[in-house]
C-alpha cells in the first residue's frame, strides 16, 4: 500500500522532483498567490527513494504553460511534470532546459539593450535572450550584452 503524505489529486499537475528549498521559487513562476482559484498543495522537504531531499508542488484543475514550464526546467532541472486525469498519471514528463530561453529571464546589466526604455517608458521592444550555458549551477549569458547573470532565479519575468 502506497503511503501518501499529501493526499493524492484527481485532477490537476504533480511537479514532483523539485529541487529540496525550490518549491517557493515554483509557486511563484505558476504565480500562485493569495488570489489562488485552485486547491494547491505544497510539500517541503520530503526524502525521495534516492535518499536525497524534494519538493512537491500539486495543483488541481490546472496545467502548465510552455514559458512556466521553461522557468521550472532553470530552477528545477530534475523535476518530473504529472499531468493527474481522474486520479491517474496519465502524463509524465521530465523538464528539460532548452539551450536557449527567450523572454523568461531579465537582463540585470541596466545598460544592455533589452532594458532600453522608450519614450514612454516602455522596454524597448527587444526580447531577453539568453544561451544556457549549464544547468548545474545555472549559468545564463545575455546574447546581447555577453554577461553572465547572477541569481538568475531572482530574474524570472
Ligand atoms: N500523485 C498525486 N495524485 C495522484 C497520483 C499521483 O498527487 N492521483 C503524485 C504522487 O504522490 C507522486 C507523483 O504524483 O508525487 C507521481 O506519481 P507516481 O508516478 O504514481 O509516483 P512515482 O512512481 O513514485 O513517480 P516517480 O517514478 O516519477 O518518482
Ligand atoms: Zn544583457
């Protein structure tokens, strides 16, 4: 009999596998805050089989866009997605960086053209780009200005 310290989900994503300390930086690629409309479950700190700490991020009726999933394969690289029909795994699927993200991580360096501000002090209308240059630590560069970006969890868009 399998033991479920949450109580398992009819409906919905499991993001299991989440890096032991990262499910907070999940909930808030998912934006999931106090205006939360689905049932959500957060488990901290949990032993997985390989004997190493996880986190568990469930939430009901819900399914995961492509530019949160990119987010989560940063900050989570071995998190599994379970997408939960009638209280099945119907769908597992490892996240997986791309070599490149677009638009998910800002530029920190002030002065690089993807934090240009126009007249009316809108950005300019050139997207963040960055090539992933490790997972493992995560190294992200800008492909515009070349630098590296420090804590690049800290700028998710
Ligand atoms: N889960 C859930 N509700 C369900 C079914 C599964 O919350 N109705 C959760 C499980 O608790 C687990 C995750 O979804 O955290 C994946 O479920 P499952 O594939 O059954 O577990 P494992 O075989 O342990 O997964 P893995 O091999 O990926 O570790
Ligand atoms: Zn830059």
């Amino acid at each position: 009999m399998k033991e479920f310290k949450v109580q398992p989900i009819r409906n919905g994503t499991v993001i299991d596998h989440i890096d032991s300390g990262k499910a907070l930086d999940v909930l808030k690629i998912l934006n999931i805050d106090e205006t939360v409309k689905s049932t959500v479950s957060v488990i901290m700190h949990v032993q997985s089989a390989k004997n190493e700490y996880k986190d568990i991020v469930k939430v009901e009726d819900k399914e995961l866009n492509p530019k949160q999933l990119q987010k989560i394969a940063l900050i989570a690289p071995h998190a599994t997605i379970n997408i939960i029909r009638d209280y099945e795994v119907v769908k597992k699927s490892a996240v997986k960086a791309p070599e490149r993200v677009v638009g998910i991580v800002r530029c920190a360096n002030p002065n690089c053209i993807t934090n240009a501000r126009t007249e009316l002090d809108t950005y300019e209308p050139v997207e963040p780009e960055f090539i992933v240059e490790s997972v493992n630590p995560l190294k992200l560069r800008c492909v515009y200005c070349d630098r590296e970006l420090d804590d690049p969890e800290k700028h998710l868009i």
